[in-house]
C-alpha cells in the first residue's frame, strides 16, 4: 500500500466516518447540525482534493483509484442510511434505496467488466459527476435540516436527492448501455 498524500487523505475520509456517526447520534449541543453538515463537506471536499494532489503530484496509484471511490460509496451510505434513520418513511427511503442501489449495480458491473478486459466501457461518465455533485448538496441539506430563515432547508434536500435518484438511474442506464454487449455476449471487440 503506498503511503502519499492523496492516500492518506482518503484514508482520513474514511476515519471521518465514525467520528460523523458518533457526532450525528450522541452530540447534545446546539450546533451539532452544523457540525456534521461541516463534516460532510470536509469529506466531500477532501475527495476533490486527494485527486487533484494525485495528478498534480504525479502520485497515483492502483491503491488510490481502488480506495477513493470505497471511501466516496461508505461516505455517501452511511450518511443517507444515518439520515432515513432519523426521519423514517417512504419519501426518504425510496431515493436512499435508488442511490445504494445503484452503487452496488454499478460497482458489481465495473468489477466483471475489468475481469473481462473491458473496463473502460464503464468509465465514469459525465452524468455521474452532475449526479454527484446533486446528492453531496442533496445530503448536505439534509443534515442541516434547520430553516434558515424563510429557506425550507429539508425541502430543498428532499428535491436534490430526488434529482439526485433520478440522475442516478440516469447514469446507471448509462453504464449498463455500454456494458450491454459484453453482457449478452455479443461485443465482438477482443478483450484487452
């Protein structure tokens, strides 16, 4: 495993995630809203800075592209799962479990799709990055949860992350388009 920065910024992603579920279930404060909105952006922030500093220090690995979406998947369903926890119900649960979902599709088909050679046929795509950025302020919404003002903070999370579910099964039939002939069996292209 090598030890760079980009690396051991993912890795504080990941040991973020206790410190996040210690903060969100057992702080009695206040501000704890606040706390764990900032948290969550710190995470989100750390992950575009860890692959920045990769590129940019020319220190990237298999380790890295193999830790970086783990910590970014964790993140993401612990947090939604943390958050249906506190405010249970069908509004909720219904785009959590599209966007769990698909990270479990899509992770399963971007494994079988390298094992056959064919993994740049499931690279992330475009769509997935608008995904992304819907269900981190989705998510953020969500846990600050606190009228500011007259701003409906919950609704605007509950609108983002179901912009975000649809975007998920947006990108999803992306991936699954392009995986398609390999699939069925039918990608008469030789494997790599």
């Amino acid at each position: 495993m090598p030890i760079n920065v980009p690396n051991t910024i993912t890795l504080f992603r990941i040991l973020l995630i206790p410190v996040f579920i210690v903060v969100y279930y057992w702080a009695d404060f206040s501000w704890k809203h606040l706390l764990v909105t900032a948290l969550f952006f710190l995470a989100g922030a750390s992950d575009w800075v860890d692959g920045y500093l990769a590129r940019k220090l020319g220190q990237q690995s298999a380790f890295g592209e193999f830790l970086d979406p783990v910590a970014d998947k964790l993140t993401v369903s612990i947090v939604l799962i943390l958050i249906l926890s506190t405010h249970p119900g069908l509004l909720l649960a219904l785009p959590t479990m599209v966007i769990i979902g698909r990270e479990i599709l899509i992770s399963a088909l971007r494994e079988w799709m390298a094992n056959i050679g064919k993994n740049k046929k499931v690279s992330v795509s475009f769509i997935g990055k608008v995904k992304t950025f819907a269900q981190l302020w989705a998510i953020g919404f969500l846990l600050f949860e606190k009228p500011i003002g007259s701003i409906p903070v919950m609704t605007i999370g509950y609108f983002l992350l179901y912009l975000a579910a649809i975007l998920t099964l947006w990108s999803m039939l992306v991936y699954l388009i392009a995986a398609w002939p390999s699939l069925i069996g039918k990608d008469t292209s030789q494997r790599q």
